[in-house]
C-alpha cells in the first residue's frame, strides 16, 4: 500500500511531429505524437511528457492542436514544456488539455514567473524543469550548475540552491536532468538526483543518461528520484513501459502494474 | 441523450474531465458552463477543481456554485466532485491560512504533515514523503457504491494534492488511501459523490468511474 513510482516516457516534438524518431514494430506513421502517447498509455505509461522544441509561431499553433488531439484521447497526466514564457502560455496548454507546464529558460531568465505561475494555476500544475552539470573537481564535494539553452549557457546558479528556491517559489516538482549525462545511456548521475531529492519536499523526476532497466531502479533506489523519464530506451523499442515496470518491480519498487 | 454540465467558475482544466466523458459514449453531451439554470437542467453535474482554494471559493461564491450545487442536491441529482471541488464541499479548510469552505459535508480540508507540526509528512518507516503526494495510489472501497462498479478493490488512481479531506461523520466514507496516514479518498452522500483523484487521468479505472457516474441514478 504506497503511492507508485512513476515511468514516464517524454516526447519531443517539433512542428506536431515526434523528431527524435520512434521504433514501433507496426506503427507505419512513426512520427505521429498523438499515436505514440496513445501507445505508450496503452502499455502503462504513468504519465506522458511532450517537450516542443518548435522556434516558429505557426508551430507554437500546431503545438496546441497537438496537445488538444493528445488530451482527447489519453487518459493520464500530461505535461507540456519547450517555450514556456507567459503565463498566457500557461493558460494556452492547460486549455489545451496540458494537465501539468514545464518551465526552465524562463525561470533562469525572471524568477518571479515561477511564483506568479503557481500563484495563479496552482503548484501542481507547475513543473520547473533543471538542466545541471557537475563543476567540482573530483574528490571534492558534489557541486552541479545551472545550464541553459540545451546546456550551452552557464548562470552561475547552484543547482540545489537554485531547485530550493524554485520549490519556495511554488514549483510543485522538479525534472532534473543531468546535462553530463543525457544521451549518454550510462545512467542518471544519481549523486545530484540524491542531493536534489533531500533538498526539496516535492516530488523529484530524474531525467538524462537511462540506457537499460538497471539504470532506473538505481534512479529511485540510489537517487531517490519519484519518478523516472526515458526517452531513447523506449522510442526505439529496445525496452518496453511493461518490461521497465516489471524489472523495478522485482527490485522491491512500487509501481503500477 | 445524457447531458452533462461540468461547473466552469474560471479555476483549472475543464478540457480533461469534458473530454474523457465525451469518449464514453455519442449520446454524451457535456456542457462547460457557469450559468444556473443550464447547470440544472443537465442530468448530471460535475464540480471539479484544481488550484488553491482562497481562488476557488472566492470564484464558487461570485457565480453562486454554492447555490447550485445545494439545489442539485435537494432534487436528488446526481453530483460528482473532484479534487478541489470535493475539498470545497467541507465546512472548512486549513490551506491559505483558513477559509470558509461550503459546509455541505461535515469536516475540515488538513494539509498532509500538518500534523507533525513541523510540516514534515512521514511514512511507517519513519521516512520523509513528499508533498504534493503526486501519482498512482491505491484506493480501498470502504462501501459498496453503484460508482465502484467494474473497478477492482485497491486499483490505482492518479493523485495530484497537498490536502486531504478529514470528513466527522465515517459513514461517508467511501473510500480511502494511505499516505503517511489513511485518509478519505472518496465521499459519499446520497446524489453526491466526491473523489480527492482525478479519474479523467486515471486510465481505465478513471473512465469505468465515469461510466458509472454516467449510468447512475443518484441512489447509493
């Protein structure tokens, strides 16, 4: 009897459609995040993470057509983020059929978005989205910083001052991904999700680095996250939600069967 | 036709719970509204919520919900509340400092580690859980409702709150879930049915709560 850890595989979309490629064994549409999120719910997925990487306006509108065909379909919690800056962007996608906003630039770039954001649709709705890379040297206490810009962009922000912060500003989770290892597949650097998840109430979903199922019970077992997101793993077949969600179970982890 | 109005009073996603009703059936109609007298003139009412409930009441009081709701209820009509929209059926809550909640429910809205006095929220273990318990968690039917039926005994629903109903009369009790504590997951009084989850993210147990909610005639 306790709450379920939660799997929750993310999408990245550009213009409507899915671009980091997916891997279905009969899907002949590969691209189509609506079709995807529909077969991701089917196998168990505890919640759906669609990122817009759009630039344009006219893709900002496909976006929001996308969400809305998502959310009339899928009947689990749905986060969307990528350009988040308003909190009429905010309006737009929880309209949309957005259960849950992710917001990262724009926190770095005004704080206050953040408290504004919660203040106005309430905390659970508002994920602040961390993307940190290690800068201490080895042997020296773990010290991580905020990036932005797709880890390009140092703040000089310490990131667990920074996620303590945001959580007093009203963040009701974070989604931490470690810049040092996404799209590496050897695993989250478990020693900033550890520190994150004691530093914060909220719930923790780690993010960056999943390469096989090991590497997600580890996650929450060692890096006490709540919840783990995976995007390369899934998309191109090589584990499925089931498969994931069997294996942590076998480690003495609580999940949604 | 089965005509159902969700309660629009400016708070929340009113897209979810319309949209999983509407996948329920082509004789479903749902009607997001504000205005009384199409309220009551659907065969059902949904009163849903999220966000902080300073905001929602303010806005339940400016639209006269309170009112409406009341008076669905004195016709038998079936009624189903989630989240915020059962945390404002109670008489008060604890959240925004203190406000005055609707009082159709005996019982207070308690803050989950309010109790410790430290606001920490801790398991059997002793270990720290965190707040907003967030996620799939286990619903124990603690009567027999025309609403549980098809849906399994301890099935998971998604949770997504930082304040618990803490109802004075046990016999409404129609459900419960644990953490840190056991505390009431589902209210239950005459046409009235109220759930802390979310069934319209809940998956098929969500969508079998709809259906019922959709077949039922108000009678526990």
């Amino acid at each position: 009897m306790a709450l379920a850890k939660r799997i929750i595989p993310c999408l990245d979309c550009d213009k409507g459609r899915v671009v980091k490629g997916v891997k279905f064994e009969d899907i002949r549409d590969a691209g189509d995040p609506v079709e995807i999120s529909r077969r991701y719910s089917d196998a168990g997925a505890d919640e759906i993470t669609f990122l817009d990487i759009t630039a344009s306006s006219e893709g900002r509108e496909t976006t929001v057509q996308t969400v809305e065909a998502i959310a009339g379909q899928v009947f689990i919690p749905l986060t969307v983020g990528g350009g988040i800056r308003t909190l009429e962007d905010i309006r737009t996608m929880l309209n949309a059929g957005a259960d849950k906003v992710s917001i990262n630039t724009a926190a770095v770039v005004n704080p206050e978005f953040v408290r504004e954001a919660a203040a106005r649709f309430g905390s659970q709705c508002i994920v602040v989205a961390v993307d940190a890379k290690k800068v201490s040297e080895a042997g020296e206490p773990g010290r991580w910083e905020i990036f932005t810009h797709g880890g390009r962009k140092p703040t000089g922000l310490d990131a667990i001052e920074w996620v303590k912060r945001m959580v007093s500003y009203g963040a009701g989770e974070i989604l931490l991904t470690s810049m040092d290892r996404d799209g590496t597949k050897i695993g989250f650097d478990l020693a900033l999700n550890r520190a994150v998840s004691d530093a914060v109430d909220v719930p923790v979903i780690a993010s960056g680095g999943v390469g096989e199922l090991q590497h997600l019970v580890d996650g929450v077992l060692e890096g006490g996250a709540d919840a783990v997101l995976a995007a390369s793993i899934f998309h191109f077949g090589e584990y499925t939600i089931p498969q994931a969600k069997q294996y942590m179970a076998e480690h003495g982890i609580e999940m949604r069967l | 036709m089965n005509n159902v109005a969700v309660i629009d009073y400016g708070m929340g996603n009113l897209h979810s719970v319309s949209k999983a009703m509407e996948s329920l059936g082509d004789d479903v109609r749902v009607e997001i509204t504000s205005d009384a007298s199409r309220i009551l003139a659907a065969d059902r009412i949904i009163f849903p919520g999220v966000g902080a409930i300073r905001d929602c009441m303010a806005e339940i009081r400016r639209l006269g919900v309170d009112d409406i709701v009341s008076q669905a209820l004195a016709a038998s009509k079936p009624v189903l509340a989630i989240c915020v929209g059962m945390q404002a059926l109670m008489e008060s809550s604890e959240e925004n400092g203190h406000v005055e909640c609707l009082g159709l429910l005996p019982g207070t809205v308690k803050r989950f580690g309010g109790e410790t006095g430290n606001g920490v929220l801790l398991d059997v273990d002793g270990k720290r859980l965190k707040v907003p318990h967030m996620g799939w968690n286990q619903v124990q039917q603690r009567q027999a409702h025309p609403l549980w039926q098809g849906i399994e005994d301890n099935s998971r629903f998604y949770f997504v709150h930082s304040y618990f109903v803490a109802p004075t009369d046990a016999s409404l009790c129609a459900a419960t879930t644990d953490y840190g504590h056991t505390f009431a997951s589902a209210l239950s009084k005459g046409s009235l049915f109220a759930v802390q989850f979310h069934p319209e993210k809940s998956q098929h147990s969500g969508l079998q709560l709809l259906r019922n909610f959709l077949a039922w005639d108000g009678r526990a």
